[in-house]
C-alpha cells in the first residue's frame, strides 16, 4: 500500500491535492502508512459496500464473465479472471458508468 500511495503521489500535479477514498482494509488503515502531504485519505463506513464503487465493479465482473460457470483447475479462474478484467478495460465508458456516483461530481464538468 506504500508503494500505492507513493506512485499516486509522484502523480498528483504540482500545487494540486489528491483525496483517495478507501475502505478500512486492513492494509489501507495500517498505522505503518507514511501518507504523503499532497494527500488525504478518506475512509467509507464500516461494512457499506454499497458506497464503494469497486464493488460494483466486481459485481459486473461476475454477472457478465464469471457467474454460473464450472471452472475445471485453478488455473482455469485466474484465466476466466484475466480475460474478464481484459473485457472490462476495453469499456472505459463502461467503467465510469458504473463507478460514477453523481454527488462527487457535483459542479463540475
């Protein structure tokens, strides 16, 4: 998660300020962090995954490429995985549709 947060920050625009939104993974709460000063983080509720974009990801993830399928080795799911996540990245639309949430957007363009 270091690491994470410190490419984030050597991308973040000089003079500008990044606010990551986070659930409270262990990883992300960790008092081991060094948060980097061009940074906030901001921690959702407990247990509210309905607030979380990337559960909705994972939620189309599984409806439209790995849901009612018998998959034969664990060899077999890391593939069905690679190739949903490949379909997925090919829809950059598709994506913020289903991340967007309208009150973080609000006035602005």
């Amino acid at each position: 998660m270091q690491l994470h947060l410190d490419e984030i920050s050597r991308m973040v625009a000089k003079g500008a300020h990044a606010v990551l939104l986070l659930d409270r993974a262990g990883w992300h709460t960790t008092g081991a962090l060094n948060v980097p000063k061009n940074m906030t983080l901001i921690f959702l509720p407990s247990r509210s995954p309905e607030l979380n974009p990337v559960e909705n990801i994972w939620q189309y993830l599984r409806a439209n490429w790995l849901s009612n399928r018998v998959f034969e080795s664990y060899d077999a799911i890391i593939d069905a995985a690679c190739e949903a996540w490949r379909n997925l990245i090919a829809q950059p639309k598709t994506i913020t549709s289903i991340g967007m949430r309208e009150w973080a957007h609000i006035g602005q363009s």
